[in-house]
C-alpha cells in the first residue's frame, strides 16, 4: 500500500512513519510544511535506510489542493493519514490565524484532493480536546458533545465536522481518531513532559498552570501509533474512534514524577498564571476501539516516562537543534507574561 502521510515531520507523525516501515512494507509518501514543529532531522536515519524506495519526502502545504493532487496522482496514493495541524494549544491562543489556515482549510483541501482522485482510506488524527472538559467523573465517548474551548480546539472540532460531511454527503471513506496527551520521543519541547524535563535539566524553573489540579490522560505515542495503523487496516468508513491511555494524572503529579525520575528538587516547581479557558479534566472511553480493533495501550505511564526522558538524555544534539530555533523566543515570552 501507498500511504500518504501528512506532517510526518513532527511528533507523532515522525514515530507513525518509524512505525509502519517497521512493520509493515508499505510505502511512505511525507508531506510537510516544515512549520517550527517540522524538522527534517527526525527522519535523517529512515532517509538513509528508505530513501527513494519505502520513503519519499515532499516539502509542501496541506492547503495547496493542486499539489496534494499531483502527489496523490505521481504516487498512486491509496490511503491518506493526516497529521498536518498546528498543534500548540498555547499559540492557537497568542496567533489562532495559522490554525483556522491549516487545521480547518488544510483539511478541506486535503479532503477534496483525495476524495476527487477516490482514495480507499482517509485518517483524521484528531484529538479528544474537541468534547471540551470533563469534571471530577465521567469519560468522553465518540458521542459526547463537541464542546471545545480553544481555538486550535475549535480549529479540530471544525475539521472532525468537514471530514463527517464528505462521508455523509460524497460517501468518502473517512475515519477520524481522537486520541488524549501523547508523550514521547521527538515531542516539541513546548509541550509539557519535554518542556518539565527540559528545563529542570538546567536547574530552571518548571511553570505550572493555575494550580496544577488540571488532569491529562497520558498515552505513550507507540500506543496511539497502533491504534491509527489499527483503523487502516480494520475502521469501519464513517467511524469516529477514541484512544487513550489509562492514564490520568494531575499535571503537578506528571511534573513530580519527571522531577523524581531525574533526583531533582521540588523547589523548582513554579505556579504561574492559568492558561485562559484551560480545561479541567481529560479521559477517554476507548471501548469501541477495543471492540472493533483490538485496540489497547501496552505501555504504562511510568514506563514510558523513563523512555521518554532517556530518549532526549540520549538525544542532546536534537534538542539544541530545536533551541536555537524561534521556539525559545515564544516561550520565554509566553512565561514572562505570566510569571
Ligand atoms: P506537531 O506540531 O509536532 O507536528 C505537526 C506537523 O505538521 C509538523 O511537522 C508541521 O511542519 C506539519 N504541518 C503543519 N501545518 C502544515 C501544513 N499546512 N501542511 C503540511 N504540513 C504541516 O504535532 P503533533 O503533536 O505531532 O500532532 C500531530 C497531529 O495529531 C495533529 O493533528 C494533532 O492535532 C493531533 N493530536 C496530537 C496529540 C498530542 O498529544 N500531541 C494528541 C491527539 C491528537
Ligand atoms: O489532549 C490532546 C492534546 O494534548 C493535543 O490535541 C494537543 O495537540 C497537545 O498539545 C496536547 O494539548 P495540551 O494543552 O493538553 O498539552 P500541553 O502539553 O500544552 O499541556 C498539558 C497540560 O499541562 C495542560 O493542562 C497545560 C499544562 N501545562 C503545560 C505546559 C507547557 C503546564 O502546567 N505547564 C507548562 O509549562
């Protein structure tokens, strides 16, 4: 199988692409904007091992329907995975212009291209931030109310809904997964677990939000991997399917367990003004991906946090490759106006 991969150059799109040429002989096609979160190097050792055979690299934008149509054609595309998004929560509330452009229009034109040149299989990666907050009780199902609170949020929600109108109205094979908080190696160090460890290395202050009673489901990203690879070969079209990881935990717990892992101080922890419109609580009903597909997390919280953090131990370079990008400057700003 031809498998377009859109944002293959980011977080979860680079572990998808590891993935499948591990697992399957499928052919990888990657098309990538190489936004801030996109970096070429994450894929330096599948380019030497695939190159011009199992990979193919195209820089491009989601949101340019002739291109995605020349690549669709060029290739002989037969299924289409899309990770392509902005996907900071944070920045969607400093600059949503960019999210409404790649999120909601991305996926329009994505959606058209592929849907004129009759793809078998269409993948939207989406997120469980589109059901809004849970409180204290309760777990968000595929028919949960879409409620979300962010602009990127918001962007996704918009994008979930485009895709249930081609199936609906043109009867175009989509699938759409909604997946909790993924950890793992090669995550943008904006986003909490990279970001905690990161700077509590350098003995920095590690920022909470508000008071860190916000609970995440934690989902180590080879899980979410296997769980889109498990909707190409076995969704039903039309489906919306939820993965998580069994996993909810305070951000202040997430932020002491890396603290403890790395023999660091508490003292570091900082609380700093809340995120505005942050939602409360994440968890995930994943029993219709267990039915149907099989699916369920293997890896556990503890884990993967080790793996996670000896990753980037093991993995300096790429971390200061990213550093001296624009990323610093947002962030540092971001804090100082929260601080
Ligand atoms: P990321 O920010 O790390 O990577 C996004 C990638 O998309 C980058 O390589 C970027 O260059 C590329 N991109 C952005 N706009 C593009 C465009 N217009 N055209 C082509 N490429 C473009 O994101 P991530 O964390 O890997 O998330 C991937 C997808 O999974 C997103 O759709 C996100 O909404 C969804 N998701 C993420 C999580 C999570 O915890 N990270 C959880 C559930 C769902
Ligand atoms: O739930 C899935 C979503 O998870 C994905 O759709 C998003 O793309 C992904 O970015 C992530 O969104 P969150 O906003 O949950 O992730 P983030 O890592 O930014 O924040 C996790 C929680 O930690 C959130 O409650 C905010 C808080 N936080 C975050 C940072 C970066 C802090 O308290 N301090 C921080 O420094």
């Amino acid at each position: 199988m031809n498998i377009l991969v859109t944002g293959g150059c980011g977080f979860i799109g680079t572990n998808f692409i590891y993935y499948m040429l591990h697992e399957h002989d499928h052919t990888i096609i990657n098309l990538d904007k190489l936004t801030y979160a996109g970096n070429l190097k994450n894929l330096i050792s599948v380019e030497g091992r695939y190159n011009g055979q199992r990979y193919f690299f195209e820089k491009g934008d989601i949101c340019d329907t002739p291109q995605v149509m020349n690549i669709l054609k060029e290739y002989e595309i037969d299924a289409v995975v899309n990770f392509a998004a902005e996907s900071h929560v944070d920045r969607s509330i400093s600059a949503p212009d960019q999210f409404i452009e790649s999120n909601i229009q991305g996926t329009y034109s994505l959606l058209t291209a592929s849907s004129k040149a009759g793809i078998k299989r269409f993948i939207q990666v989406s997120t469980d931030e589109v059901y809004g907050s849970l409180g204290p009780e309760g777990l968000f199902t595929e028919e949960s109310p879409l409620a979300p609170n962010s602009p990127y949020a918001a962007s996704k929600a918009s994008a979930d809904l485009l895709c249930r109108s081609f199936f609906k109205t043109y009867g175009f094979p989509v699938i759409v997964t909604r997946c909790s908080n993924n950890y793992g190696p090669f995550q943008f160090p904006e986003k909490l677990v990279p970001l905690s460890f990161l700077r509590a290395k350098e003995d920095r202050p590690v920022p909470v939000y508000g008071t860190g009673s916000n609970v995440r489901d934690w989902i180590y990203v080879s899980d979410h991997c296997r769980g889109i690879d498990l909707c190409l070969r076995k969704g039903r079209p039309g489906a919306i399917y939820n993965f998580g990881g069994d996993a909810e935990y305070e951000n202040l717990d997430v932020i002491k367990k890396i603290l403890d892992i790395m023999g660091k101080s508490y003292k570091l922890i900082k609380f700093v003004k809340d995120r505005p419109g942050h939602d409360q609580r994440y968890a995930m009903d994943y029993s219709l991906a267990k039915d149907e597909l099989g699916f369920e997390p293997q890896v556990r919280f503890s884990e993967g946090l080790e793996l996670t953090i000896n990753w980037y131990l093991k993995n300096e370079e790429w971390v200061d490759g990213i550093k001296s990008g624009e990323y610093i400057e947002f962030m540092e700003k971001w804090y100082k106006e929260r601080s």
